[in-house]
C-alpha cells in the first residue's frame, strides 16, 4: 500500500493559487549566430570527425529537400515534406544516441534517418515506391523505415507514435538492455490524447523513453497561441513527473548536449525525459500547403536569420575544420548524387502487385486470395490504366 499524496506535499494555511505565468521555463542555449559559444556556455564533448558527420548530414538534407520539392512541383512524385530550419533538432539528437537505440519518428525526421546511414538510393527507392522500396510501395513519400537502422516505419496519423514508443522502451527496460527509445513528435501532435497517455503511461512505469517535441510554432497551419494557453510542450513534462528542458532547437551544440544528458537519465535511473525543441518551420507544412495564407514575409525572415546550419556551420569553420570553400563543394556533391539517384529510383519498375497482400498472414486467407484475383483481372482489363503493373502481369 503506498502513502496518501498529501503526506508528501507541504501544508500552507492561505490559498495561494498558482500562476504559471509567473514561472516561464527557460531555454537551455550554448550557439550564438555568429558561431561563437555565449560568454558562460561549454561546449559538448563533440569531436571533429562526430561534428563534421552531423555538418555533412545537414548539407545532404538540404539537397535532398531541395530536389524533391522541385520534382513534387514537376509531378514526378506525389508529396513531399521538408525540414529545412529544423536539422539540428533531429540530426543532432540522434547523433548524441547509439546505433541501437530505437527512434520512432513523425514524418520530419529524415536527418535521423540520413544520420544513421540511410542512403541516397534507399531514400528514392521510398520516395518512388518502386520495386527496391523496403516498404514495397505501400507507404505514401516520406513514410520511411528501417529494421537494420532501428528506425520505425512513419505512420500518418498523428501521435499513435508516441504510446508505442513507451510500451518499446518498457520492453527494453523489462529485457534489461540498456537503450533507449527516442520519440519524435511536434506541438500539434501533442494535442492529441496519445500524447497524454504515452507520457504518463512511461512516467508510472518509468520507461527508458526521450520523448522529443519539434515545437515549430505551427501545426500545419495553426499558431501555437491557438493551441494551448499553457508555457508551450515543456511546462506538461513536469506535471506528469517527467524530467524536461526546452532547448534552442536552432543551437546543434544545445540539442546534441540536452540529449547526452538525457539519454544518460533515462538509461541510468531509468526514467523518461521530456525536451521541447524551440524551432521553426521555414518552408511549407507539405506540399500540399501554402503558408502564405498563415504567417508573414517578415516573420519568416526573422526565423531565417536564425539558421542551424550556417550556425554550426559557422562554429566549425572557427574550429579550424570546415572552410567556406568546403562548403559549397560539399553541397554541390550532395546535389549530384542526389539528382542521379532519383534518375535512377523513377526509372525502376513498381514492386510486384502480389507484394500487396503479403507480409500479415503466413498464409494468405481466402478472402484476399479473391481480392488478389479480382484486382489482377481488373489491370489486365484496363492496361492503358495500370501500364506498369499490366506488363508485369502478362506471361
């Protein structure tokens, strides 16, 4: 039997109501713009090689991005969701975890992926759903997944992501491994119930679990201001017992840090740790949206100025290990091979319609092997319709 809650609390005599407006929580920085540490700020234990990889991975999400917003825009693939303004929150958190920690991503954490070896084909093959996809196609653009990489498959809905993480990291926690699950998720996510369930669900059972807010200021088109009238994601952490910082999401020494020490609490203690990532969104929510409609040149503007790659870009350079010149070759190295993998990947055909039904039952049930009949006869009777997969039918 536990102790009443009210023996561990301390008594008052005068109701004194709490007013969090009075206690805003900080945000944990150590990167100025320019590329210089603030006069009181160390920087993390982050060697040249480790720093130069992260650096790397920024330049190659940029490419990436860049081209396949242009090829979304030429129809030659169907959607497409960027990072641009938020690479230092991903990558640089899963450049502080190890390989064998679990990530389980929202749908703008491509860095994470890209940072733990996911390559330039295996990006296309997704984005293509062509016959090399390891996801077969069955998934829209930018829904990867990786079993070697420790990467979960990207669901669409919002949050569901969040309670599978604690019941993985209470697994790792039960099997005794010491790892840690991180979960992705934004502001707008965190609206959502999952996110209160998951939280304290990993808080009583204390799971192993980093949960990672992307607080970008909007949920596709919503301002935070009209979301939630509390102090943002971080100001919940405490109320469900769970360790939290908000960091600069925009400082890649702050973020790399803040997950150090988090992932040293949640594997040592263990308990959940909750960081809420302060950024923002430079280009659209998707494809499909216009945030003209939503914010300002000038507020865009002023968030540009803030950017995390030519941030720690500038760090490395007064490190002694990157130059300007540097730079912009990387950059353009990244460009090409990421427009010859692309010529690539469309050019591959589809994977086999079979690929479909497969992979749930060991043994295909009755009801789908009719569905599986009907829709071959379907494409066979409409090739002009189905040109790839009608070839790939015919014996």
């Amino acid at each position: 039997m536990t102790d009443q809650p009210s023996l561990h609390h301390q008594q008052v005599h005068q109701a004194d109501f709490l007013d969090p407006k009075k206690s805003v929580i900080p945000t944990f920085s150590l990167l100025q713009q320019n590329g210089e540490l603030y006069p009181t700020a160390e920087a993390p234990d982050l060697s040249k090689q480790h720093a130069l990889k992260i650096h790397d991975t920024f330049l190659f999400i940029r490419a990436l991005d860049e081209r396949m917003l242009a090829s979304q825009r030429q129809g030659r693939i169907s959607f497409y969701m960027t990072e641009i303004g938020e690479e230092a929150a991903d990558i640089c958190s899963a450049a502080a975890l190890k390989p064998e920690d679990t990530i389980f991503a929202q749908y703008r954490e491509q860095g994470a992926l890209a940072y733990r070896g996911f390559s330039v084909d295996q990006f296309m093959n997704q984005i293509f759903s062509n016959e090399l996809d390891l996801g077969k196609g069955r998934q829209m653009p930018v829904h990867y997944g990786s079993k070697a990489l420790n990467y979960v498959t990207i669901s669409s809905p919002l949050a569901t992501q969040i309670p599978q993480a604690t019941g993985y990291a209470y697994g790792l926690k039960q099997d005794k491994k010491d790892q840690v699950v991180i979960c992705y998720f934004g502001e707008g996510a965190a609206s959502e119930g999952d996110f209160h369930a998951g939280l304290n669900m990993a808080a009583v059972l204390k799971a192993p679990v980093i949960f990672f807010c992307r607080n970008n200021g909007y949920a596709i088109s919503t301002p935070t201001h009209e979301q939630f009238a509390g102090d943002g994601i971080a100001s919940r952490g405490a109320g469900y017992g769970i360790k939290t910082l908000r960091v600069d999401g925009n400082d890649a020494l702050a973020v790399y840090q803040a997950t150090c020490l988090a992932r040293k609490i949640a594997v040592e203690e263990p308990q959940p740790v909750l960081i809420e990532a302060m950024t923002y969104r430079l280009g659209a929510h998707s494809s499909s949206d216009d945030p003209s409609g939503y914010r300002s040149k000038e507020e865009e503007s002023k968030w540009r100025e803030q950017d995390p790659v030519a941030r720690f870009s500038h760090w490395l350079i007064k490190q002694g290990w990157w130059t300007k010149e540097q730079e912009e070759s990387s950059l353009a190295k990244h460009r090409k091979q990421v427009a010859e993998a692309m010529k690539k990947a469309e050019k591959l055909p589809k994977p086999p319609l079979e690929t479909l039904f497969s992979d749930v039952y060991d043994e295909l049930p009755w009801h789908l092997e009719e569905q599986l009949e009907e829709a071959k006869a379907h494409i066979l009777r409409n090739p002009t319709a189905y040109p790839a997969t009608a070839g790939r039918l015919v014996k």
